[in-house]
C-alpha cells in the first residue's frame, strides 16, 4: 500500500503532456533500477536539501555516484574524459524524468 504522502504527492500534479506539448523525455526508455540510483545520487549530493541547485555533471562526477554505479551496474569509471558517451543519456535522462513537471 502506497504512503498517504506519496499518494497526495503524486495528486499535487498534473501529468497531461498536452497541456504543455513537452514530453520529450518520454520517448527514451526508463529502467526503475536506473532512476532508483540517479535520485538516491542525487539525494546524497543535495543532503536531502530541496534548496541546493546543481547541474547534470555535479551528481555525474560525484564520488558517491562513481562508486555505486560501477558497482551496482559493473560500469567503467565516470569520469568525464573517460566515457562521456558512456554517461550523457544515463544521466542527463533521468533527471530530466525527476524534474519533468506540467503547469
């Protein structure tokens, strides 16, 4: 059973993309396990601060992130120089799906 705060949480929204014709981000395929581990990077960069503002790279580059990516999905480095191509879309993707909001 769904948390009460979740639940409200999700009805605080609404999702019709044709109120905004922007759903672009929907047209890539999303795994759970992937968007599981970019928010808990993502929680851990911030501190559970609502109020920290950061870029793609900075949960990219994080040490955090490094470590439990190459060991959760037994990938190379995530350093930047190494495998840009690598990391673009597994991150950049899943934060544009955290972020995505209809007004």
């Amino acid at each position: 059973m769904l948390n009460a705060d979740i639940i409200e949480f999700i009805n605080s929204f609404n999702y019709d993309i044709k109120k905004t014709n922007n759903a672009r981000w929907i047209d890539q395929k999303y795994i759970p396990d992937v968007i599981s581990i970019v928010a808990d990077c993502i929680l851990e960069f911030t501190n559970y601060d609502e109020n920290i503002i950061f870029k793609i790279s900075d949960i990219w580059l994080n040490e955090y992130t490094k470590q439990n990516v190459m060991m959760i999905f037994a990938k190379p480095s995530t350093d930047l120089n190494e495998t840009s191509n690598e990391y673009d879309k597994f991150f950049a993707q899943p934060i544009n799906l955290l972020t995505y909001r209809v007004f």
